[in-house]
C-alpha cells in the first residue's frame, strides 16, 4: 500500500471482524468517490469483511456527524469514516459549515467511545482537493490515511 | 424539479407519512419566503400531505435553533428544515451570528435523533442572496436542495 | 411603535400574564440604557404588567448568560432578554467576548425551554452602537425589536 | 477605591461571609501578579475575610476553567475569578487558547450555579497588558474590576 | 532541569505514585518525538516510575481527545499530556483542526476530573515548531513544560 507523502507514517492494524461505516457527502461527488474508494480499498486490503463496510450518502457535510451520531446508536459499528470535500465559494458557507462540522464530529466521538474520523478536505480550491483525493500526478488520496487511521483507533480504543 | 446547479445530485425519497417543519427567520423576508416556499413546493412534489408541512415563523435566525428545538420537544416531527437569510452588514453581528446558528443546529441535530437541516445562506452581498433563492436570472433556489435533504436524511436515520 | 429600519417587519404578541426578565450589562451604559428602556417600552406597551418586567444588571455583557442561567433556574420566567454593547478595542477582548457570549446564549436556549434573546451589539464602532440603540438622527432602537422578539418567541414556543 | 476608566461604574457589593477562590495562571508573571492583587485587595476591602480568598496557581490559562472547574466541585465557593494574561506571539497559539479559555470559562459558569469571571487578558502587545494591569502611568488595574464583579455576580445569583 | 525561556517559572512537583499517559499524534513525527521525550523526561526527573508513563499513539493530532477521553474512561490515570504539531498548510485544515482540538481538550478536561494538557503546537512554520521542541539553537522543549504542568494539575487538582 503506498505510504503518505504527507509526513505521517501509516500504521498497519488488521481489520479483521471489524465492522466500519463510511458517511459521506454527495457535493463534489467526484472528489468524495475517489476518497471513499481509497478508504473502502484500505479497509478491504486490513482484511474487513466487504459486508462489514457500511456506505451511507447524505447531502452535504453538514449532515455528516448526524448520519455518524446514528449510526452509532445503532450499536454495531467500531469506527465511522465523515468524508466530505468543502471547496471555499462567494460566501461564508465554506467557513460556517466547515467550523460545524469538525467542532461536530470532535464532539460526537467525546461523547460515544465510538472513533469518529475527520475526513474533511477544506480547501481553497478545487485543484488542492483533487490533489487530495490522489486525482492529480503528484497527489495523494487521503482516503487511505482515514481507513488506516479508523482501524488503528478502534485498536487504540480497545488498548485503553 | 429542476436539478442543483451546484454540483449535487438531487435524490428522490418519498415524503408519503413524513412531518416536517420548517422555521423561517423574518429578516430579508422577501428572499427568506422564495427559499420556504421552494423548500415546500419540493416536500409537496415528494408527496408530503400538506397537513405534514408545519410552517412557524421567528423574527431572526438566531432563533432558529430554540424553534427547532422546541420542535424536535413536541415529539411529532420527523425533520426540520431551518431557513434564514444573513447579509453581511457593518457590524459584525454577522459573523457572531451565523457562527452561534450554525453550530446550534449542528448541537442540536447531535443530541437528537431528529435531522435538522441547515437552511441559513451566509452572504457577503444581497446579490447573493438573491442568487441562491432563485432570484436571480442564473440563480437557483436552494430551499429545494434542503427540502430534499430533509426527506433523505430521514431516509439515512431510519436505515441506521 | 416604530417598525425596523432593517428589513424585519414587526410582529404584535400579546404579553398579557407574561414575565420577563432583561439582563443588561453595565459597560458603555448610555447606550445599553437606551435599548433597555426601548425593551422595556415595548414590553409595556403589549401589555406586559411593570410588576411582570424584571431588570438584572450584571457588570459586562460576559456575565449575561449566566445571569440569564440563573433566571431561568428560578422558575418564573417567560423569557430572558440578554442586552450588551460590545465596541471594538485594541486589544482582543471584543472577539472572544462577543464569540463566547453568543455562543453562551444560544446553548443556554436549546438547554432550557425558555427563549433568550440575543439582544447584544457587536460594533466597530461607537457611532454603530449609537445608532442601533436609536441615539443617532436616523437611527432605530434594537431593544424595540427584542421585547417584540422575546414576546414572539413565547408563542413559538407554547404553540410547538 | 479608583473607579474604572474604561466606562462601567463600579458597583460596590459587601464581601461578608464570601468566600472567593483566585485561579491564576504564571505566564506572564508579573503582570499576572499584579491584576491577582488588586483583585484580592479589592475583595478585603469589600470585607471578604483573608481566609475566605483562596489563590491557587496553575500553568497556564488554559488549565484555568479545569482548576475553576475542581473548585466549584468542592463545594465551598461562591465565586471563581479565573486570571490570566495571553499576549499575541508568532505562532497561533494566542488564538487557539485565547478561544478556549473564553468558551471554557462560559461553559462552567452554565453548567454549574456559580458565578465565573473572566479576568483574562487577550492583549496584541505586552505594552496593552502592562496598561490593563495597572503598570503603566495611565493604565487601571482590570484585577479591581474582576474582584467588585465576583461579589457582585454572587448577588445577582442570590437575587434570582 | 532548564527552565522555560518563554516567561513561566517551572513548579517543581514530586509524581511518586502518578500515573501519566501521554499521546502523541504520527504527523511531523521528528518534532513530536523530541516532544514526547523532553515529556517523559521530566516525568522521570519528578520520580514517576517508568510503568507509570504510558504512551499512545494517534495517526493525527485531531485524535487526541479521543484517545485522551478513552484513557480517562479507563479509570487509571492522573493526568493525560495530548501532544501534537500542527503546521499551516495551503488549505484550511490546520485552522479546523487546531480549533476543533483545542475546544476538545478543553471539553474534555471540564466534563471529567483528569486534567488534560493541551500540548499542541499550532506553528505557521516548521522552523516554529523546531524551535519549541528544542531542536533548534536558540529554541526550548514545550515538551518538558507540558511534563511538569501535568503534575502540576494533578496537586492542584488534588488540593481543591
């Protein structure tokens, strides 16, 4: 599996009998299918059972640490991946449902004991998310660093 | 129904059975009333009984998350859809605004089990505004977009 | 009564039978004075009985919301309007206060059932503050437009 | 007592039978140490009893709301004046704690039943905080302040 | 032990008997090394047995809270130092994370009895963040700081 070319070393955690939920955004629907395929390969190639890979869509990225909240009180899941690509526009939107939603997503995993991982590409521009989604010659897909980083904190989170 | 122009894909559900309500703030109250009747024309075309579409009025969009709340209490709703208007003016009234909403809709979504959809536009200019209520002549009405994602997300808390 | 000057067309409630209590903060308190009679002028003038009018004063508009708290604890109130005039300074001071303030407001509305208004003004300058609270030669009191809201927001509330 | 210069009347609250707890933080000691006694001087001279104020010393400002936090669950506090001063450096530090203290100190004051004052200094120079402690020939010492507001914001609460 | 350059006298705090753990983010893994070994040092320095320091690690720094939130969940713990670098990027990550974690921390340390040290440093450059993990000439260990604010926490904690 190709290491980040980010400065973070990935860590390696089976994903064996695991069970992940994928929540992810449908603006910039492109962008996000790229992160989530990197995410779902990663998960696949831990060795997570395909039926234990959950993909729920909702809107936009403000919906994303509802859908999580959700699915954690479902009850079956040790980890949820938010992926969802915030692109700054003419307004404030950007900044306002951008701030939301990582305060939203810190919150809901300070409260279940359920992983909630951060996968929020805010850029400024289209280019920079596409670099970040592995769609550019010198990019890389972050969706990978968000399947291993989901699978190493329910390995954290058993280890405390 | 015209499709988003935005870069979303607009998903179908049906709104047979569902109850939703819609809070709208009273500020710049001609653009706010094109973006609630977009919202409920689409709930309408998704077959929500109009008896289902509760519309309540507050006087600015910082209280829209003590309606919704109030709402959500009451126990028959299954969405609510918060629409506002907040225009960029000489004070930073703006800034401190929006950021409190945003996040209360966000709180406020997280420790209920009901979706709240966040329907404020944060603009810098009227014409934008204008714009993203379809007032405009390229403009499109994204109370559309949010009543569609109303009846979605409680198609996504459901499958949960 | 004089109808706002920005936008938001007014809206009569009745505050017969209804309690309120103001909490104002006492810096730049020329201009806090004025919105607070202007609250209160309203409040009289829909009924509500001076007995049923209570006024707080705390020293800065930080302590609002917990004065506000407090109120609410005690049980016998309709609604709380909080009223501040915040000016930019040279230090940092007016972003966290401003930030921290509403922030407070809104969580302490959506933790309780009892509406807050956000009657607080966050100027850059004092000429701003001036002609919000209706000091200026075109200006309009905002304290007008809270006690209509607080009255509002009562009947928001009982009617969800 | 000097009455403040940056417009609040001070409001003069006896201190009989309070008991008041200073948290400090050492950053910026001597100007930390400064605001901490005109706070305690201010708080004798209202006849708080020497007993009855209680300094404890932490870090930095942002173990402040921990250590005001543990106080209040102690039981035996009518009051928590958190002081602390935090000066503009080259990294983003400054901000990130500046907005965390501030929502942190609002958050305990909420969630508990008493009064926390906010004696923390954001200041873009140190010049700004020398002036606000009192250091310089036309500075005014805001310790005095934060010292009249605790016995006064204990009041308020009782009056509720 | 040498003592901080940046303006804070280090209290010196016996940790006999303490049990510390500290977390640390994988991303700028050079500095958050030397970060978490200036920590561990002085935790040594003050008598905590080696068994008592126990290290986690986390992919990215917006994992700390959680990490730290399931350490204390765990019962067995004092104090918890969250260390982390973040450097400013081309797009907006860095500030959402930086707020996000930051309020984290700070949530986390109020709502539980453990004191949480924010060790996090948020640098507009690397040079920054080399120069307060000491791995630069002039430059100083934050790490040793945190240490000793960890202890620090616990007998203020303790003594309240």
């Amino acid at each position: 599996m190709a290491s980040s070319v980010k400065g973070i070393a990935p860590k390696q955690v089976s994903g064996k009998n695991r069970r992940v939920v994928i929540v992810s955004a449908r603006w910039n629907a492109s962008i996000v299918g790229a992160l989530v395929e990197g995410c779902r390969k990663t998960l696949l190639d831990a060795e997570v059972h395909p039926d234990n890979i959950v993909h729920v869509e909702v809107p936009g990225s403000f919906e994303l640490p509802f859908a999580a909240s959700r699915a954690i009180q479902s009850g079956s899941v040790d980890a949820v991946v938010c992926i969802g690509v915030l692109i700054k526009g003419e307004t404030m939107h950007f900044e306002y449902i951008a701030s939301a939603v990582s305060q939203g997503i810190m919150d809901l995993g300070l409260k279940s004991s359920v992983p909630v991982i951060f996968g929020v590409l805010t850029c400024l521009t289209e280019e920079q998310a596409l670099a970040r989604a592995g769609l550019t010659e010198k990019g890389h897909n972050h969706g990978v660093d968000w399947g291993l980083a989901a699978l190493e904190m329910i390995a954290v989170s058993e280890s405390l």
